[in-house]
C-alpha cells in the first residue's frame, strides 16, 4: 500500500501560483501534478496514471514546484567550490 502523500499548505499555494501563469502544457502539468494529489489525495501511481506520465515524473514535478526560484534547492552535494574543482567553473 502506498504512503500518504502530505503536501504543506504553502506548497499547493505555490502549484496554483505556477498552473494561474503557466505558459505551457509541461508546466501545467507540473502544477497540477501537485494539486491532484493535495486535493483529491492521490499517491504518486495513481496521479502519473491519471497525467499519462510516468512515477519518477511526478516526484520531479512535485520537486519542481517545491523548489520554484531556487534553482539548486534540493540537489544534493553540489557547491559552487566543487564545480570550480572539477575545473567547470571560471
């Protein structure tokens, strides 16, 4: 049996932010990949079945939005100083 999702309050705040000025359908999905499962309680299977994506797509919408405006809130060990180790950086 799947676990329950919990979305916060602020995040489903943030989805219907994203779905009100989204431009295309990829980002509409992603918002409402968020608010189905806050509102209608929907696990991870059950929303990609009802989108047409896969699982692993609705963990990285959800992330997405979760994430909004911070580009590398939630990738983990990166830092600027190990980029300019491995000599990508300037």
């Amino acid at each position: 049996m799947a676990r329950t999702i919990r979305i916060q309050e602020d995040e489903l705040q943030q989805a219907f932010k994203h779905r009100d000025k989204t431009a295309t359908a990829t980002e509409f999905r992603k918002a409402m990949t968020v608010i189905l499962m806050a509102k209608l309680g929907l696990d991870h299977n059950s929303t990609a079945e009802l989108l047409g994506t896969s699982r692993c797509t609705t963990f990285r919408d959800r992330l997405d939005i979760r994430n909004q405006g911070d580009p590398n809130k939630g990738i983990v060990g990166w830092s600027p100083s190990l980029y300019n180790v491995y000599g990508r950086g300037t």
